[in-house]
C-alpha cells in the first residue's frame, strides 16, 4: 500500500467526521465508515509502518575483512577414470549490505548486471551477457531470497581467486560467484589484467539498492594477504 492510501484513509476520517458535526449525517453512517476505516487500518498495519518507516540499503565493500579474506577451498575434478581432490587456499571477495531503514527489507536478492570490458579505450558490454543472481553467504545455496531487518547486514558472495588448479581452474582469473549459470550468457571467470565494470544490484520487494563496481587483477597470486591485496583492484562506486 503506498503512502497515497493512508493520506486518502486520513482525509476520508476527517471528512466523516466533519460531515458529522457541520452537517449532520446520520451517526450510524458516520460509525459504519469509521468501522471499516478502523478496521482497514488494523489489517494493513505492516504495510503503513513500511510506507512511514521503509527500509533503506546500503551496500559497502573494502579490501579487508569481512568484505574479503583467505580461506581453505577443495577442488575436485576427474582424470582418466578417477576423481582427484586438491586441498588449497582462495581469497574470497563480499559485498556487505546493510539495512539503515527501520523496517523489515522484504525477499532481497542480489544480481550482477551490466558486465563491461574496458577495451580500445571506452568501456564495452561483454558479449551476450544477462544478469543473474548472486550467493547469499548466510542463505541456502539454491535460495536466492533472504529478509535484512533493520540495522542488521548480510554478505553476498561476489566471486574468489583460487591459488592452485586442476586442468579446468585456472588461478590467474577472478572466478565470479554465480548462484547458477544460465549456459553461455555468463564467463565463468574475469581475465587477469584486464579491466572490468559491473553492477551489483539488491532487489526487494519494498526497496532496492545498486552498486557499480570496477575490478582488475594483476594475475599473481600472494601468500600473505596484505600483499595479495596490492595484485587486485575492486573499487565500488
């Protein structure tokens, strides 16, 4: 319900009321009108308090934890006949969102949009590429809905390094993390040294909030954090 409705139930009480008083209209009118006023108020009460008091997003990031850290990664993958498992290291790489509203932001899901390539010196969409949703770090995988309350922040995964590979997971590229992959309209993973611009947007049902972001990767992999954070460029805009 928008904030013209109870402007509208707001004006209909004091109009009864006045019609009452300066003219005379029957009380039970007046007390019928006021009944189902009164009652509409009560059974769309979640809905004024979002339209008096919506929710408001607000997404950061920074080269630092939480937003971004180094963790234990398992990479398992078939040769031959067999399967082989690799026990390493990635960074992971988060956007944070935080609800600064004093409601409830309602069925949030996170999508990466508009992917460029800055390429002969002006920035290109990337061929063929559609929006689609990105991980909830605190939701089921296969769930891309979760509820922010207020002054409360979660993280979404936007994608991580990988420091060893098999022969399909390179280490040198930003691996984006996909809630799923719609068959050719997504590159799996962002080339080193190569510049990119991407959105980042947290869709509800009673707010939304976006994000520009701009990412480079030098390519090289370092042990120590600090050291790694100087190889990798993500500024959010």
């Amino acid at each position: 319900m928008r904030i013209t409705s109870i402007i509208l139930i707001s004006t209909l009480i004091i109009v009864t009321l006045i019609a009452y008083w300066l003219v005379g209209v029957d009380k039970e009118v007046v007390n019928f009108i006021l009944i189902i006023v009164l009652g509409s108020i009560a059974l769309f009460q979640d809905e004024f308090k979002q339209q008096l008091n919506p929710p408001l997003l607000k997404m950061n990031f920074e080269l630092g934890a939480p937003y971004c850290g180094k963790t234990p990664f398992f990479i398992r993958g078939t040769i031959g006949i067999g399967t082989q498992e690799i026990n390493t290291e990635a960074y992971y790489f988060k956007v944070k969102v935080t609800n600064e509203g004093k409601s409830q932001a309602r069925l949030c899901e996170a999508l990466i949009s508009e992917l460029q390539m800055y390429k002969d010196k002006k920035w290109q969409l990337v061929d063929n590429f559609q929006e689609v949703n990105l991980k909830w770090a605190v939701a089921k995988q296969e769930d891309p809905y979760i509820n922010i309350n207020p002054s409360m922040s979660r993280l979404i995964d936007v994608g991580l390094i990988i420091r060893e590979n098999l022969q399909d997971k390179p280490t040198d590229v930003f691996w984006i993390d996909y809630l799923y992959r719609i068959g050719g309209y997504q590159p799996e993973y962002l080339e080193p040294k190569k510049r990119y611009r991407f959105k980042i947007i947290v869709a509800s049902e009673n707010t939304k909030a976006i994000g520009t972001f701009e990412l480079i990767y030098t390519g090289i992999w370092k042990i120590d954090p600090s050291d790694m954070y100087k190889e990798i460029t993500i500024q959010m805009k």
